[in-house]
C-alpha cells in the first residue's frame, strides 16, 4: 500500500481553558477575564 491512514492521538481537551493551554508560542499565558467569563457562560 502506498498511503497509510493513522489513528488520530489526541485527546478531546476537558474545557476550553485547557484547550487554550494547549495553544503554542503563547504572549498571555492565560485566557483573559472577559475570555473566562464568555467560555462560563
């Protein structure tokens, strides 16, 4: 066989914020209040 399908590894994240953790090359390292309180909702 010339192509080979691969599982997919990752994981479904358990809230936003650990989705935003996630993110690479971060200036603010955390979500912003206005941010935090929209994904609460």
């Amino acid at each position: 066989m010339a192509f080979k399908t691969i599982a997919p590894t990752s994981a479904v994240p358990d809230s936003p914020e650990k989705l935003f953790l996630d993110l690479p090359r971060r200036k603010i390292p955390d979500v912003l209040p206005h941010q935090s309180w929209v994904m609460g909702q």
